[in-house]
C-alpha cells in the first residue's frame, strides 16, 4: 500500500526531510538529505486545489464550478497557495484593475464580484 509522504513532523509540527530513497525494481538506496519540492510541501487540501486549478487549465469560471466555490475564493486560495509556495502575492493595484474589467466585460465575474475585488485592493 502506498501512503503520501509526510512533510510535517506529527509531533513537533515542523517540516521533515527526506533522508532515503529506494528503487522498488532493484532496491538499490541511496541515503542523503533530499529537499522536497516545493509543491511536496503543500496541505492535501492545497495540492487539491493546485491540480483542479491545472486540469481546468487555469480556467477560474471552471474551477468556481468544479469546486462550487465563488471568484474571491478561487482568488483568495490561489494567493494562500502562492505565498505557501514562498512567492510574493502583492500585486500592482492598476494591473489588477486592468484583469478585473476585463474580466467584467468578458462576463467571467458579476458585476458584484468586480465591486468586491475594487474594494480588496
């Protein structure tokens, strides 16, 4: 039975480290400290999201509808998911304006929603 490797200490609650890595055709191992990818590091429920968002080919209307979930929140679990990545999640408020009308105007956001991500910023 395969589990999924654990990232987080169960007792202490502090990133673990990959230490062997064995082949399961000839069992050859190799020990070492390994680093984990960053996206190894993501919660269950992160790494969810991270694979709906790609298989919707970072479709947000898709997404919204695949997770019954609004705009803001798809919005709101991407920049969570950016900054567990280690990544900046500022934006330029005049670029987001930009993405926000335009969005408006291709009808993949409500005019309420629109409102609501004006006002974030």
């Amino acid at each position: 039975m395969k589990y999924p490797i654990l990232t987080q200490c169960p007792v202490c609650d502090h990133p673990l480290h990959a230490v062997k890595l064995e082949c399961g055709h000839c069992r050859t191992t190799i020990e070492n400290r390994f680093e984990l990818s960053k996206l190894a590091q993501l919660s269950p429920e992160q790494l969810h999201f991270v694979i709906t968002f790609l298989v919707n080919r970072g479709n947000i209307k898709e997404v919204e509808k695949e997770l019954g979930i609004s705009y803001p929140t798809v919005r709101g679990k991407l920049n969570d998911i950016i900054a567990a990545l280690g990544y900046d999640t500022r934006k330029k408020p005049e670029a987001d304006h930009k993405k926000v009308l335009s969005m408006l105007d291709n009808g993949e956001i409500t005019a309420e929603e629109a409102v609501k991500l004006l006002k974030e910023e």
